[in-house]
C-alpha cells in the first residue's frame, strides 16, 4: 500500500516583508538555548552575518524588542529572548500544528 503525507512550510509576513519562519524561529529558539547568536547560528550551520540579518529584520519589523543584547566585557557578552520573542515562537509553532493538523485532516478526506 503507497503512504501518502502531506506538509507544508508557513511564512508569516509583516508590511509585505517575510517576517517569521521554520529558520527564523528556529535560530531564535536556538537562542534562547545558547544565549548567543554566534552559536546559535553555528549550530544551525548558518554565519554568524547572516544569522544577526534575521534577527535586525524580526527585531525591525516587531512592535516590541524580541531579543536583548549585552556586549562583552569581563564575562563576555550574551543574547536573551524577550517575553515576546518567546511568545513569538509559541504562537508560530501554535499556528503551524494547527495547519499541519488541517492539512492532514484534509488529505484524508481526497481519494489519492
């Protein structure tokens, strides 16, 4: 018998411009566990350049700060979600489960 899946990949724009995604949720999830951009993005395999462009772009296109920076110093500098930035990433992976949810139950109404 052939398994038949269905999946989809959300995009939530602001002003036209793409504003969150699976990538961008997931460096700012990867944020939150590091407390860093730099190893938040060396995780995911990304540069640290491009890593810090889609952070200005959430943070640019956000009503409130989603991450608080500290520069360095004696005990070097670190990176922190806000309350929003970690209600941001609940409410993306809220609305992608219940798309996910939806196309499945959808799928199994078609006769493929």
């Amino acid at each position: 018998m052939n398994k038949i899946e269905i999946d989809n990949r959300i995009w939530i724009a602001k002003n036209g411009r793409p504003f969150l995604g699976h990538g961008r949720i997931q460096l700012l999830e990867n944020i939150d566990r590091e407390g860093s951009i730099n190893k938040a993005a060396k995780a995911l395999g990304m540069s640290y350049k491009r890593a810090w462009q889609m952070v200005s772009t959430i943070n640019t296109l956000s009503d409130d700060p989603v991450l608080m920076c500290s520069s360095g110093g004696a005990g070097g500098g670190g990176t922190m979600l806000t309350e929003k930035g970690k209600k941001m990433i609940f409410e993306f992976r809220r609305i992608d489960k219940k798309c996910r949810a939806l196309l499945k139950r959808e799928l199994g109404k078609c006769c493929f």
